[in-house]
C-alpha cells in the first residue's frame, strides 16, 4: 500500500516541476530571450551548448541498461554526431556558440524513452524511464538554472554587495587575498581552476556513477544518491538568490572583465566599469563604510548568496566518503579546488562559502531523513541547520558594520556556526546510516569432508 502514496507524490512532483518549467519558459520569453524548453528542444537539431553536459547524462542514463545495450547507445550517439557534424560542415552552418558534439547523446536519450514506452512493459518500462528521467533532469536543470540567473539579473536592479563585503572583513577578505594568490601563479594556475569550477557537474557524474553502478543488476534505483541533493540545491538556491541579490568581488569591485565568458551566456559583451563601486579587487579591500544597496547592470548574475559551487561540492565530497579511496581523494581534492576558484576567482565573498556549507548540510540531511525515515534527532538537525542559515543571512545584511568593527568576534563566531552545523551532521547522520546499513554476510565455507574410513581386510 505504501507505493501508491510515493506514486501519487512522484506524479505530483512530476507536474509541478512541468509547470515550473512552462513558467520559466513564459518568463524568459517576456525578455525576449529562450527558456529552458526551448533552449533543450533547439539542441537536438543544433549544436549545443552543453556537449559535454548531454554526453554525462547519457551516461547517467545508461546505469540501468546492459554491457551490450550501453556499447549500443555510445555507438549510436557517436555516429548521430559524425552525421550532423558532415551535414553542418557541408551547409557550413555556424557552430561558434556551441560544442560540435552532444546532438547525439540527446537523441540516444529521447529514443531510449521512445523505446520505454513502445516496447517494455511493467517495472522494465518505469526502470527506463527513471533513467531516461535522470539523464534529461541533468541537462535540463542546467537550462533551468540559466533561466533562473536572468530572471535575478532581470528582476533585482539593486545588489547587496556592499553588505556582504563589509561582513566579510569578519573573516580578512578571504576573496582579496585568493585573487591575489591566484593571479601570481599565471595562466597556469588560472587555467587549471577555471577547468575544474567549469567542470563541477562532470565530477558529480563520476560520484553517481559509482553509487548507481548496481542499478543495472539490482534492477533498482537507490534510496538516495548524489544527483537527488544537486537537483534540490539547484532548486532552492537559485530563489534565495531572489531574496538576497549579490553580483561578486570581481564584478562589484572591478571590472570582470577577464570572467565575463565564463559566467554570463546571455551576452558577449562584459559589463561597463561604471557599474562597479570601485575598481578594488584584488589589490585593496573595500574600506568599511555604512552599507547600502547599490544599483547594476541588467546582464550580470545575482548568484553569490549562498555558493552554490561550494555547495554542490561539498555534496560531491560527502556522497565520495563511502566510495573507494580514489574516489574519496578526488572528492576532497574537487572541494578544495572549488573553494580556491570560488574565492580565487572573485565570485564569491568568503561569507558566501560558509553560508553554502551550512545550506548544503541541511538539505543533505533533509534528504537522508526522507529516505530513512524521520527521528527527533535528525529533526532537530534539520531545524537547527535552517536556522542557523537564516541567522547568517540576517546577519550580514543587518550587522555587517559591527561584524567588520569586532572582526576577532564575529569571525570565530561565523567559524563555529558551521563547525557546530559540521558536527551535528557528522554525530547524527553518519551514525544513523551506519547502524541501517545492511551488515556485510560473511562467504558461506565449504562444509568439511567427513574423515575417508578405513576399507575392511
């Protein structure tokens, strides 16, 4: 009986999250621009923005299909790119704004669907299409999360920027002093940090495989995985952007310039010096100063409150604690190469980052809780977590002059905030998990031949 309400709830999601879609597509097309719909309905026939994106997916997708089946789908999609790249090379079709390659894991995808619908029955169809589901959400939480960055470009004229960088004397500017550091090293250093801040969701992808890679012969999907937290941390983030609208360092305190490819899709054209309160970064910290909401341009992204990078890696270095050493490597390793470029890079203020941790944390313990069922304990984690995230948000709009006044105060009190959010989630989940995790049995021993008797005279 227990399945029918998941089922209904499954459906209920699944017709929310149509109509969040249609009304992003609406709001995008008010400012003349595609929205996701359209942005993921143009890949199929034109080159893509996200090849690399759509060829994770598919690998995604792939977890609940055979050995035989998956060497299929790889070669099927190579050879729908081979074609398409013939065909644009021979009309000489503009492939400036897009990767030569992607068409083809799209189109494995949406026929694997096809497939699921016209050829399998029973829980063989609903499997396929899970992981037809789990590969499209990728791709399409990306087009969403674009969508979403317009939207607070578009609807938020006045930044808070000056507020967070006051609060963040609390903490000695962390992202002056990353800037620093990072523009000594060259384009070596800068190089490497933009590959692996740009390829966040490829690292995500290798975590998920590894914790879907019995889906195929279990014939199942587990509890909970990696990409379930990213699509809730893409959710609900991006409308926290709303609520507390911050450009970044690099942009509000200089020119942005050099970032500007990086960060925006909308526009090739970087945004005007005037905009910025003053071309500061990353040579001198803003001086303190009464704090006010300042005015900027329509293009840049209001995305720093909470990180997001930070939080997704952080998700990517807790789902690789139980994974091999290799993989619990690359996980700490992609965590803090993502706080060096976060911060590195002026996207982020350090405040940013422990407000991504703190948020990162709840939600990965809401999650866990839905999953394994809910207790006093992880209720009250969970409870503690958000509050402690709406203390640190009202905090650095309303006391950010006196956390930069008493910097040896507020900055061990910003440090133990998320120590304490730390530890909670460590003494609460980690045990809890440890005790319903199915105890591993033991190799059945052979039983022992009985003693060869003695043949009779």
């Amino acid at each position: 009986m227990w399945r029918r309400p998941r089922g209904r709830l499954w459906g209920v999601a699944g017709v929310v999250a149509l109509g969040f879609l249609v009304a992003l597509e609406i709001a995008a097309r008010r400012y003349g621009l595609p929205g996701p719909i359209t942005s993921q309905a143009r890949e199929v026939v034109f080159a893509p923005r996200s090849g690399f994106l759509l060829y994770a997916g598919m690998a995604l997708m792939m977890v609940v299909l055979t050995w035989r089946q998956r060497f299929v789908a790889v070669g099927a999609a190579i050879g729908v790119d081979l074609v398409l790249l013939v065909v644009r090379w021979a009309v000489d079709a503009d492939v400036a704004d897009g990767h030569p390659f992607g068409n083809g894991a799209l189109w494995v995808m949406l026929g694997c669907a096809v497939i699921a619908v016209t050829r399998r029955t029973g829980r063989e169809r609903v499997l396929l299409l899970k992981g037809v589901g789990l590969g499209l959400v990728l791709v399409t939480g990306r087009k969403t999360g674009d969508t979403w960055l317009l939207i607070t470009s578009k609807t938020r004229p006045m930044v808070l920027d000056q507020y967070v960088a006051t609060a963040d004397h609390a903490l000695g500017n962390p992202s002056w002093l990353a800037g620093r550091l990072v523009t000594a090293t060259g384009p070596i250093g800068f190089n490497f940090l933009d590959i692996v801040y740009g390829q966040l969701a490829v690292a995500a992808v290798v975590v998920a495989l590894y914790q879907l890679r019995h889906v195929a012969v279990e014939r199942r999907f587990p509890g909970h995985h990696l990409v379930r937290t990213f699509l809730v941390i893409g959710l609900l983030g991006p409308a926290i952007y709303m609520i507390f609208p911050v450009v970044g360092p690099v942009f509000a305190y200089g020119t942005g310039a050099e970032h500007w490819a990086a960060v925006s899709m909308w526009s090739p054209t970087p945004p005007s010096e005037q905009w910025a309160v003053a071309d500061l970064w990353p040579q001198t910290p803003p001086p303190v100063g009464v704090p006010h909401p300042v005015p900027f341009d329509a293009i840049t992204p209001r995305n720093c409150m909470p990180s997001l990078h930070t939080a997704w890696a952080t998700a990517i270095f807790i789902h690789s604690r139980k994974g091999p050493r290799t993989l619990r490597y690359a996980g700490t390793f992609w965590l803090v190469a993502t706080l060096c470029a976060t911060l590195g890079f002026g996207y982020h203020y350090g405040v940013d980052l422990i407000a991504g941790v703190v948020f990162t944390l709840t939600v990965e313990a809401a999650l866990r809780l839905f999953d394994h069922g809910w207790d006093r304990a992880g209720t009250r984690l969970v409870v503690s977590g958000a509050a402690v995230f709406a203390t640190l948000l009202v905090s650095y709009r309303y006391l950010p002059v006196e956390m930069a006044t008493y910097p040896w105060v507020f900055g061990p009190l910003l440090l133990l905030a998320m120590a304490a959010v730390v530890y909670g989630y460590a003494g609460t989940i980690a045990p809890r998990e440890a005790s319903t995790a199915p105890a591993r049995q033991p190799k059945p021993q052979p039983d022992p031949q009985p003693d060869p008797q003695p043949e009779p005279a």
